[in-house]
C-alpha cells in the first residue's frame, strides 16, 4: 500500500509540470505594462504646461514678451 502523502505530492508535482509558461508570460505582461507606463510619462511630461518646467526663462512659447503690442500697418511703413 502507498502512502497518500506520497501520492499526493506526485499528482500535485506531476500538475505543475504541465502548466506551462504561465508565471513566466504573466512576469512579461507585468514588466510590459509597467514599462509602457513609464515611457507615456516620460513622453508626455514634456507636454505639460507648455513646456514651462523646463526651466526656459523665456516662457511657454520659447520667445521673450514683445515690448509694445503690433498695431495695423499705416501709409508710412514699408509693407503697406
């Protein structure tokens, strides 16, 4: 007569054996997803406020403020 527990261990080890790559696919995806995640933020962190973290003084647009608003051109300047 065998011993149960010895009968059962084997089943059980007999079962893993036939489970295929499951811990080593569900280890893919999870490093996957992960790292799809980190490379969106790296992406998009750039986009944020318009660029205004960057440390530019400048401002969102990259040029300085213009000193005086445009006004229409007139009869005196050159493209008119």
């Amino acid at each position: 007569m065998t011993d149960t527990a010895t009968t059962a261990v084997t089943a059980l080890l007999a079962a893993t054996g036939r489970q295929g790559p499951g811990d080593t696919l569900r280890i893919v995806l999870l490093v996957s997803i992960v790292g799809a995640a980190l490379l969106a933020w790296f992406l998009l962190r750039g986009y944020r406020n318009g660029g205004a973290d960057t440390g530019d003084a400048a401002g969102p647009q990259g040029d300085a403020p213009a000193a005086t608003t445009p006004t229409r051109n007139g009869p005196g300047d050159a493209n008119a």
